[in-house]
C-alpha cells in the first residue's frame, strides 16, 4: 500500500458515527473492521502501567493504546470520561475498559479512519483571544478543515450537486469556509442527496 493514510482517511465513516449527547463517535467494531481490511496485519496494544491497563495520576485516570498499521506504530492517550465527557474520580471496570475502546478508535483515526471526526475537538471553550483581524488563525473562527473540506467535495460530487449550489445554500464564498458547528449537517444533507441520486 503506497500511501495507507490516503486511503484509510478517504473511508467514509459517516454511516458508523455514534451520538451520545453533543458529542461524535465512531462505532470502534467498524473501526477495527475497516483497518484489518486495510491492512490485515495491523495490530494494537493497550499499555500497561505498572501492570495495569490504566494510569492513575492527580489528575484523573488514563489509558492509553498504541495501533501498528504497514509498521508505523501511534499512540493515543484518553482520560477515563464519563457521558458528559468529565472525568471520572473513581472509575468502574467498565468505566476504564469503554475508555480503552474510544482510545483504540482515536488511534486509529491517527492513521487516517475518521480523523475529521475529530477536528476541533482540541479547541477551547470560549472566544477566541483578542488578534488583529490579520492575524486571527483560521482556527479560531471555527471553520472546517483541509480534510472535512476534501470529504465534503468528494460529497458534492457524488450527490450530483455543484460547489456554487452548496456555496449558496450555506451563504458562503468557499468550502473552506463552512463553520465547524455546520460540518455534520452538511455531510448528512449531502448524503441523503447522494442516496437519492444513485
């Protein structure tokens, strides 16, 4: 496989994403279905902290899992969490094993399976610091990134529409410039459209 990333990160997820509240998941048996069908060799392993699955620091309980895809290993650190996405003081067996499976799937989306899912969750909460208009990142406004906005196009050509069609309807100049807290319901429009055109 010349470029694993490229292909795992064009797999559309959308079918397989999980709501639990305000936030998005990806069903963690798609995700280790669709990277053993990338690479059927690929392997993960959760780590141990003095023998156990599980770091324990002041600041909450940890997990963390490491995924091998075409010998390249990454690793992801994830609190233990509740519903609400707070951590939890005293966590439950079940509590850290459901971490270590949202874990898994965040690793893996470090090789491409779902990653925008993830986009902008490393944001703060808040508004964004005073800058000169200038300097404001594009970041800071929110908007979508370079592979939500790569996913989308690849939509808007499935779905039979024009990128002046999308433009219009969300009052835009550019893909790019789609709010982030806009991103899931242009996905899902656009899916429906593409169902209805094939």
């Amino acid at each position: 496989m010349d470029n694993y990333f490229a292909h795992l990160n064009q797999i559309n997820v959308s079918e397989h994403i999980e709501k639990k509240g305000n936030f998005s998941y990806l069903s963690w048996p798609f995700a280790v279905a669709q990277l053993r069908l990338a690479d059927p060799t690929a392997s993960w392993e959760v780590r141990r902290f003095e023998g156990l699955p599980y770091l324990r620091s002041e600041t909450g309980y940890f997990v963390e899992v490491a995924v091998t895809v075409q010998g390249i290993t990454l690793s992801q650190i994830h609190p233990v969490l509740d519903g609400r996405n707070q951590p939890i003081a005293e966590p439950t067996a079940f509590d850290i094993n459901s971490s270590i499976q949202r874990c898994l799937v965040k690793a893996i989306a470090l090789h491409g399976l779902g990653l925008y899912i993830y986009a902008g969750e490393d944001l703060p909460d808040g508004p964004a610091p005073a800058t000169t208009p200038k300097a404001t990142p594009i970041r800071a406004q929110r908007t979508i990134t370079i592979g939500q906005q790569r996913f989308l196009e690849k939509l808007i050509a499935e779905a039979n529409w024009t990128e002046a069609r999308f433009l219009d309807y969300f009052g835009i100049a550019s893909i790019g410039e789609l709010p982030m807290a806009d991103f899931e319901r242009a996905m899902k429009g656009l899916q429906q459209a593409k169902r209805r055109a094939a």
